[in-house]
C-alpha cells in the first residue's frame, strides 16, 4: 500500500479515498443484504450494482437514512449520464427522496451544471477520518470504563438485545437497521460488540466491518444513561483491536461536521482516538419530481447526455 505525506506528518496511504469510499460502499450494501425475506419485503428493500458503486432503496424507510448510493468514480467517471442511470433506480423503485454520495476527488468540473440539471441540493454530508490501527489502540489506552461497566464481542444469543441498544442509541426507527444489525453478529466480515452494566443490560454498542487492510467502524451508540461513563472509547479500542487481529492496518470513520453553532461530541472524541480528517464529503440530496408521467430526473438526464 502506496503512501503520502500530510501536512500534520501522519502518513496517509496514496489511496486512501477509494480505499474509503469502496469500503464504505461494500458495507452499506452487506448490510442491507443481511435483511431478507418477510422483512426485507415489507421494507420494500432493493440495491443495484452499478458502474463501480451501488445504489441502495429502502422504501419503507422513517428516518430516510437508507436510500443512498455511493463508491462511484474509481471504476468509471461521474458523468450526467451515470446521475441520470442512479436517478432512474430511484425514480423505478418510487423513493420519495435519496442521497448521492461522491468524494470531492472524482467530482466532474462541470458538476454544479450536473446538479442544477437534476434538481440535487447540497447539505453538509459527512467528515472521513483515517487513523492506524496502531494508533487508535494507542490512544486508548487511557480510556477508562466506568466500574460496574464492561465491553465484549456480542454472542448470538444476544444479537437482539444488543440491536435493539444500538438503534435506540442512535435515535433511529427500527426499520432494516434492526434486522441488518442482528444479521451482522456471527457473519465473518462483521465484529459487533456491547457495553453492559452490573445486571447485564446492554447499555452501549458499535460494530466494525473487515475490509481487506482496512476496516471501518460502524454505528457506535450509547443509550442516555450511561452516557460520559467511558462506553464509546472502550468500544473504539475494542473494534481496533479486533481489527489488528484481522490483520488490518487502517480504521475509517465517519461522523457529522461540528461547529460553534452545533457541536458534535463524535468529531471531537474521534480527534481524541487517534483518527485525523482524510476529507469532506458532502451529500447531495435528490426528491422525487411532483409531475405526472415523466419524471423530471428522467428527462433532464436525456437532455443532458452530451455533456457528460
């Protein structure tokens, strides 16, 4: 693995992004698949490979968190056309509203023309950060668990109640987040693991995913109660453990920007284990035309071919 040179003298590999946003892709969509059968049919659930990168519909879908399409630009270049192939998934499976996500690196120069042209709006979208997993074990080494408190690897028999934490945690509706954690204990990609109390409650949980060299940790959540007692920096030493176990090298993550206005403790504690900002990538946010027949993305995609 190839590397670079920043400015603060950690060495980042040469190809961080791809690396980044391939793994990212491969997980939000494993995860999806882990939901099946009655559930995933009721969820009006469907996914798509295409050009490099993957387009996920959760059409039953509260939060509206699920419908995101993402790894594009590595394989092929983003063009109009590809725009209007990603908005044809989502315009043919009836999503009310879906998030394209590409990293500024693969960003065409005519793409604020692109995003006019299919109506997408621009919101904040999300902080990248990378760290060595030598690192992230190392800065955790001074975290300290709140007595009473422990953390491990989730077994089968607990797959649902650690789940059902983990989406109470984070705020969100149960939709295919609960099935497709439940799905990610036992699978070997997956390292899901629990903070429980003195009665054995689950009060804290996140997951990583094994990706080659590289793991991503995902879905930290830790439930009010037990909140500022040392949860989340034992379940960040933890996955980093098991990802050196898995023989990775690099740990990605991601969380909301934070400014004065709205502060996010995530950004903060990820400074805190280690990680440093690869980079910013913004969402760029599609709704569903309110027109009869054709829809608007449809049609803006065929007029605007020969640009691409």
């Amino acid at each position: 693995m190839s590397t670079t040179q920043k400015a603060d003298s950690m060495v980042m590999p040469a190809d961080i992004v791809p690396l980044l946003e391939q793994a990212e892709a491969e997980e939000m969509s494993e995860f999806q698949s882990l939901v099946v059968g009655e559930e995933r049919t009721a969820l009006s659930m469907a996914s798509v490979r295409l050009r490099g990168g993957v387009c996920m519909s959760v059409g039953n879908d509260p939060d509206e968190y699920w419908n995101k399409a993402l790894g594009f630009g590595f394989e092929a270049p983003v063009t109009t056309s590809l725009v209007s192939d990603v908005l044809d998934f989502y315009t043919t499976h009836q999503s009310r509203v879906a998030v394209l996500q590409f990293a500024p690196s693969v960003m065409p120069t005519h793409w604020e023309r692109i995003a006019r042209e299919f109506g997408l709006q621009r919101t904040a979208g999300v902080i990248k950060f990378a760290a060595p997993v030598e690192t992230v074990i190392a800065a955790g080494r001074s975290a300290e668990l709140a007595e009473g408190l422990s953390v491990e690897a989730v077994r089968p028999e607990h797959a649902a109640n650690w789940a059902h934490t983990v989406v109470s945690g984070m705020g969100m509706k149960e939709n295919c987040f609960l099935p497709g954690s439940i799905g990610t204990v036992g699978h070997p990609a997956w390292r899901p693991f629990g903070v429980r109390d003195g009665d054995g409650n689950y009060v804290a949980g996140g997951n990583l995913r094994i990706h080659g060299p590289v793991a991503t940790l995902f879905a930290g959540a830790t439930l009010p109660q037990a909140r500022n007692l040392g949860a989340q920096g034992a379940l960040v030493r933890a996955r980093a453990l098991a990802a050196r176990e898995a023989g990775c090298e690099w740990l990605f993550v991601e969380t909301g920007p934070s400014t004065p206005e709205r502060p996010n403790p995530s950004y903060r504690n990820m400074l805190r284990y280690g990680f440093e900002i690869a980079y910013q990538r913004p969402n760029w946010v599609w709704k569903r035309p309110l027109t009869h027949g054709v829809s608007n993305s449809i049609s803006a995609g065929s007029r605007s071919a020969a640009v691409s």
